[in-house]
C-alpha cells in the first residue's frame, strides 16, 4: 500500500507542473460549458435575420409579413422590389430568405370566390436546406399559412401539440443534458490521452525499465495513475458542475453515483491508455493513436450530438464504446434520478475497463525498449 500511494504523491506532483494537463482537466471543460452555454440557452440576441419581399404589396400579403413578425423569431428585413431575390441572395451570402408573390391576395380571394378551385397559393422560402435557419423559417412559415388558413376559412383550430420536458422536472434546460457529455469527455481526454502518452515517454526514456528494479508491481503502478486521475477528475466535475449552476441556473444533481461513474471512467480509460502504451514506441505515434481513438469516440458517443440522429450503422459503433455507458450514466443519474438505469452503465463501464486492466498488467513489459 505505501507503494501505491508513494506513486500516486510522485505522479501527481509530476503531472501538476504541467500547465497543458491542468488546463485540459480543469479549465477547458469550463470553457465548453461557458461557450455551448452561451449559444444554447438563449444568450444575446437570438433573433433570426429574415429578409423578405412582398411583390404582392397587397392587404393579404401585409398580414402574412405582419405574422412573421409577430412570431418573435425574426428581425424581418425589406427586400426592395426592384431586386432579382437570387441575385439578392447571392449579393448578401444570405441561407434563407421568403418571397411573397404577386398577386397573392388577388388570386387568395379568387380561391374563396370558387371554393373548387384546386392548388394553393404558395410563398416561397429560399434556403441552403443544410442550414437549421432554413428549416427553422420553412416551419414558421407553415405555422402562420396554417393559422392564416383558419382564418380565412372561417375557423379555428381545435386540436393542438405542447412540449413538456422528459425529466424529473421541468426546470431542466438544455445544459442539464449538455454536462454530462463535457464531464465524460473530459473524464476520457484526460486518462485516455494522458496514459498513452505516458506509457509512450516511459519506455523512451527507459523508465520501465528504471521501475523494473524496484518493488513495485505493473498493476500497482497501474491502480496508482487511476487513483490520481480519480481524484483529479472528481475536481474537475466539482468545478464543472458549479460554474454550469452559477452560470447557467442548471438544476441537474451532483449524486454519489456520479462520482462513482468519474472513478469507474478514470480506471476503465487510463487501463485503456495504458493498453495502447504496450504497442506505441514513442510520444509521436502516441499521439496520433490516441487522437486516432479518442475522437471518433467522442463525438460518436453522444458527448455532443444525441444518439438518436445518427444513422443505425453509427448507433451500432456508439453501443460498443465505453465512453457511450458513461455518458448516459452520468445522465440517468444526474438529470433522470435513475440510479437503478445508471448502475447498469456503471457495469458496462467498469466490466470494459477490468478487461483493459488484464490484458494491459499482462501484456506490457517493463524490460523492453
């Protein structure tokens, strides 16, 4: 035991003089809470430029752009009528703009005049369809046709749709679901890379074989670097989890079972890290094996992007990542309260990371360059 901890006070003493470390385990998941923070909840002004002409220039066509503007959504802007609304288009690098056509009242009023008339006078959105702007504009413009269509049928609207959020509560905003994914994420940089390159500098400069004449044993030195990287990261989600509250008013829970998802995560990726390390011979490939890893895994596990708008193919890849279990265990147990679902991740996390810790204490020498 004095062996262990002996090793967990000299790596942390090695590592705390490194800037780059401390600022990847401390400050920059502050700094992509601050920033996705600032662009996801509703910071400054989170209107919409909306550049629209109205050839119509009539009492119906005035209301549409009235009602466009009434959904609080755009800053609507004049497209005068003497321009060509592609040239426009180009001219100002616009992804959406909407075009009232002429005579839209005249020909709405001769659809009311003769009912069986068929085919629907149509405003036009113009867009770059990869762009939410544009989807978000189609959608507005299909809401106001649609209430304009009550209106002029003589009707009202009867059934309706409202959005209630999933979680234990409704004061969850998207931030509470965004930490989980920066608090794994930073858990799987910091002992993934960290290791790997570690592992790679040790066997450089021959410090393996340093270690292979003292006491301690591989799983030792091992168990030492996931105890450091424990302790480490806990820190780290502290931190993370308080800016995010003071910041942004989130409501997610730090639970004791976060915590012990952080340690089942520093043990399952620092295993990992060293696992590489038996087949990297210096910190350049390093690296590039770590980066070659790590990304794919961070940005298919849901850390970003939720698992549900990927392709099946790339769902399939997510379900075998372990950084995919502790993300959605932190969340089960953060913002659902569902420790029952998140002890279950906690088994996926911890058995992957037992079998990285085998093969890793069996695999590497400590005699080999």
């Amino acid at each position: 035991m004095s062996r262990l901890i002996s090793d967990v006070v000299n790596f942390g003493r090695q590592y705390l003089r490194s800037k780059v470390g401390l600022f990847f385990a401390l400050i920059f998941p502050i700094l992509l809470i601050l920033v996705f923070g600032a662009i996801f909840t509703g910071g400054g002004n989170s209107k919409i430029n909306l550049h629209i002409q109205d050839l119509d220039q009539g009492g119906i066509g005035e209301e549409f752009v009235r009602a466009m503007n009434n959904t609080s959504a755009f800053n609507i802007i004049e497209v005068p009528l003497s321009e060509d609304i592609n040239q426009y288009i180009k001219n100002n690098s616009l992804t959406v703009a909407l075009v009232v056509p002429k005579n839209f009242s005249a020909d709405i009023g001769m659809r009311l005049a003769f009912p069986n008339t068929t085919g629907l006078v149509n405003v036009t959105v113009y867009g770059d369809p990869s762009k939410t702007t544009y989807s978000m504009v189609l959608g507005a413009t299909a809401a106001v046709s649609n209430g304009m269509n009550f209106g002029l049928a003589g009707t009202h609207p009867i059934v309706g749709a409202e959005g209630r959020s999933i979680s234990a509560t409704e004061n969850f905003n998207y931030m509470d679901f965004y930490l989980p994914g920066i608090i794994g994420m930073t858990v799987m940089t910091n002992a993934l890379f960290a290791m790997t390159a570690n592992c790679a500098e040790y066997r450089q400069r021959n410090y393996f074989k340093l270690l292979a004449t003292t006491n301690i044993k591989k799983w030792e030195w091992l168990v030492s670097k996931f105890i450091f990287y424990a302790i480490l990261l806990s820190v780290a989600l502290v931190i993370t989890f308080l800016v995010g509250r003071m910041a942004f008013d989130m409501q997610s829970v730090l639970t004791p079972m976060a915590f012990v998802l952080i340690a089942a995560g520093a043990f399952t990726f620092t295993a990992m890290g060293m696992l590489l390390g038996v087949f990297i011979k210096d910190p350049e490939g390093a690296s590039a094996i770590a980066n070659a890893v790590g990304f794919p895994m961070m940005f298919l596990s849901g850390s970003f992007f939720p698992l549900e708008i990927m392709p099946g193919y790339l769902q399939s890849i997510a379900g075998v990542l372990p950084l995919t279990y502790l993300n959605n265990g932190l969340r089960d147990t953060m913002v659902y309260f569902n420790d029952g679902s998140a002890l279950v991740n906690l088994g996926v996390v911890f058995a992957t990371g037992l079998v990285f810790f085998v093969l890793a204490s069996r695999l590497m020498s400590w005699k080999e360059k």
